[in-house]
C-alpha cells in the first residue's frame, strides 16, 4: 500500500482538531463543575485553621470549621492530645495531621482526610486528556483512511487509463462500500471501459482502410508491370509507379502509427545493443546522404543493453536521422552522438542538423501525426516523428526537440537501459 498523501493528513487533522478541542471542552466544563463558588481549598483552610489556633486558641478555630461549607469527601478536625475531638469532623483515616500548639497552650493535633495539594483517591487528572487524545487520533485516522484510500485507487486507475491500460476497474477494490465515492469509480469504470471501446474502433478503422487500400495497390502495380512494354506510356506509368509507392508508404506509416497507439506491453522485446543498431541506421543513411552532398556521423559510445524492441526503435531512429539528411544544408554533416549517463542508466542520443530549424513554437507538434512544416506538402506525411515519439513513448524514454544557436535542429531521445519487461513498464 502506497503511503498516506497530502488528502489524508488533512483529513487526519481535521478530524483529530475537531474531537480534541471538543474533548477538552468538555473536561473542562466537567472540571469547573466540580467547585461551587465560595468553597475555599482544603490547603487554605488548613493553613488558616493553624493560624487561628496559635493566635487566638481553639474556639476561634472552631468557628472557621462550623461556617466552611465542606464537601462531603472531605473533613477537618482538631483533636487534644489524649485522640480526643474538640472541633471540626471527625477524621477516621487521616491522610495529613500536623501538631499546633494552641494560643492556650494545648498541644493539638490537626487533621484531614485530605493532603494540602494531593488529590489521595482520584485518579490522576492527566489520565482522561491522553485517553481522549489517543481514542480521537484513532477514530481521526481512521476515518480519513475511509475517506482517502478509495481517491487514490481511483487517481491510481485514471493514471492507467492514460498510459492505454482501458481494462483497468476500480469498483472491484471498493469492497463492499456504498457511498457516493463508489458511484464515482463506476462511473470511472465506464469511461475507460469507453474509451477502450473507442481506442479500439479506431485501431480496426486504420487497419482496415490500409488493407482496402493495399489491394488495388497490389492490381496497380502488377498492371504497371504489364503496361512497361508500351514505350509510349512509359512515362505515364512511371508517374503511376511513384504514386503507388508514395501510397503503399503512406499505408505502412498508417498501420505502424495504429500498432503503436496499443499498450507498452503489447510488443515483442528481446536484449539490444543500441549504439549498435545507431551504427547499422547511420551507414544505411550515408547512401541518400551521399546522394545530397552531405555526410552522417556517429559519435559512439560503449555498448547499451537494453530489453526493447528493435523494429520499433529502427524506425525511430531512421526517421529522425532521414528526416535531418533531408533538411540539412548541402555540403553540411549531420551528427549523431550517443551519450551513457552511467549513475541514471541511460542513454542518450542526440542527432543534430545543419538546416533551417523549427518555429518556435512548433517544437512540440511537429511529433504529432501529419504534422508538416510551411512547404513540405509534397514531402513526406507527417508521420515519421509521430511514430518515433510513439516508439520511445513505448519504452519509457522521452524525445524532445530544439533549435540550435547556430541554426539547425537536434532532436535528443532518452533511453533507460531495462532489464526485463517489468522494469521497462515501470519506467
């Protein structure tokens, strides 16, 4: 169990502040009650009961004792010195006597059944206020556990539902509980079970369209390679040519996007060194590169073991490093480092261009899909970043984009070298 937030030690006080304060109200007016206006303390009577007896003998004393208005626990008295009463109550057990010669000249005694400052057979007075104060921070914290638990399954379940885990359910944790709280998780329960719904109708949408779109293709191609015998249409059937390959692109962008919208769990993982996939990705570019006039460059590091999935991490990292071939200047390099941060575990790969650079404030769209630039209508889709970004997503990494001083762009991606597929998940 996860420990209590910033709800529950709000609850806690609230509750705890609440019965305290009223406990002690209570002790306090249980305390005032128990003294009637007028009673003077037993200690005071003592004390004025020997200075009577020393200054003007035992009858002034004794009338002291015959006007006090004592309670019915407790009683004075003075006796001579044979154990004989003279004034005052008897006292059968006395817990404080003290001898006083009399302004007579007697030696007295002076009784009571009560100690000046000892309250001899009550219980101690600070017992109550620590009972009170342990029951109200039980009763206190349990009823903001009550409260705060069934809110942090339920912040607990709309996190899974943002990572794409739609199966999650919070009622089944609820127990038996009937309260508005679990109206709310049913209620929470139905949008993920809808938008899983949701989610998954547009995946079929997207897989069926790139399959109806795939046969004609298919025809289209096949037709083309029967209509190349005719010179005079060649032309016309390179056009053709290009377009369906321009679309069969477009259909594989399509249906890698819509395996990708899935849950982290989903793909196929297997032990990959990265920086060696980067190598094999960098000399593939270095043919279109060369075709431009530019060059690619690895800056490597030593081997990165990571549990990922190598299809999808390939088409990450040929996008971004294509996508920068193509919008670098000619003549110019793009760089590719790969950093390994040892006290993080992770990796991290930077891939520089020598190009015009991003708006400002496109930095964080152009990661969206059939997100393109001023201009670049006939160039590419608008897929390639979205897919990369999907990919990392993935795997827990990040990727992010900025313009260079100098011009140019450098898109960084952030990978932890996981172990096993739960690490992976929990990153």
């Amino acid at each position: 169990m996860s420990k209590p937030g910033l709800l529950f030690w709000k609850l806690f006080l609230a509750f705890w502040l609440a019965t305290t304060l009223t406990f002690l109200v209570g002790v306090g007016v249980l305390e005032v009650g128990r003294f009637r206006p007028g009673d003077p303390h037993v200690e005071a009577i003592l004390a004025s009961e020997k200075r009577l007896l020393q200054q003007f003998g035992v009858q002034a004393a004794g009338q002291l004792l015959t006007v006090w208005e004592r309670p019915p626990d407790e009683a004075i008295g003075v006796y001579d010195s044979t154990g004989q009463l003279l004034v005052g109550a008897p006292v059968a057990q006395p817990a404080y006597e003290q001898a006083v010669t009399s302004r007579e000249g007697l030696a007295l005694s002076l009784r009571s059944t009560h100690a000046p400052g000892n309250d001899a057979g009550r219980p101690w007075p600070q017992i109550p206020l620590i009972i009170g104060t342990l029951m109200s921070a039980l009763f206190s914290g349990y009823m903001a556990y009550y409260l705060a638990w069934p809110l942090a399954h339920l912040r607990r379940a709309m996190s899974d539902v943002a990572q794409g885990r739609f199966e999650t359910r919070v009622k089944p944790s609820m127990g038996k509980r009937r309260d508005e709280i679990v109206d709310l998780a049913e209620d929470c329960d139905r949008m993920a079970n809808q938008l899983k719904v949701l989610v998954q109708a547009q995946q079929h949408l997207l897989h069926d369209i790139s399959h109806e779109l795939r046969s004609p293709l298919t025809r289209m191609q096949a037709a083309i390679g029967l209509l190349r015998q005719d010179a005079a249409r060649l032309e016309m059937l390179e056009r053709i040519e290009r377009e369906s390959e321009r679309m069969d692109t477009l259909i594989e962008a399509l249906l890698t996007l819509a395996r990708l919208q899935g849950r982290p769990e989903s793909i196929e993982r297997e032990p990959l060194d990265i920086v060696e996939l980067l190598a094999m990705i960098v000399e593939d570019a270095q043919f279109e590169a060369g075709i431009k006039g530019c060059r690619v460059h690895l800056q490597a590091c030593p081997p990165f073991i990571a549990c990922v999935s190598g299809e999808l991490l390939y088409r990450c990292f040929e996008n971004v490093i294509r996508n920068a071939v193509r919008y670098t200047r000619p003549g110019t390099t793009v760089r590719v480092s790969a950093h390994v941060n040892a006290e993080a575990n992770r990796l991290s790969v930077r891939i520089s261009d020598q190009g015009p650079g991003v708006q400002h404030d496109r930095l964080h769209s152009i990661f969206q899909p059939f997100e393109r630039g001023v201009g670049d209508a006939t160039v590419g889709f608008g897929l390639g970043l979205a897919i990369a970004a999907r990919a990392v997503q993935m795997h827990g990494g990040t990727i992010e984009a900025r313009n260079e001083m100098g011009g140019g762009l450098t898109v960084e991606v952030n990978l932890h070298s996981a172990r096993s597929l739960h690490d992976i998940t929990l990153a």
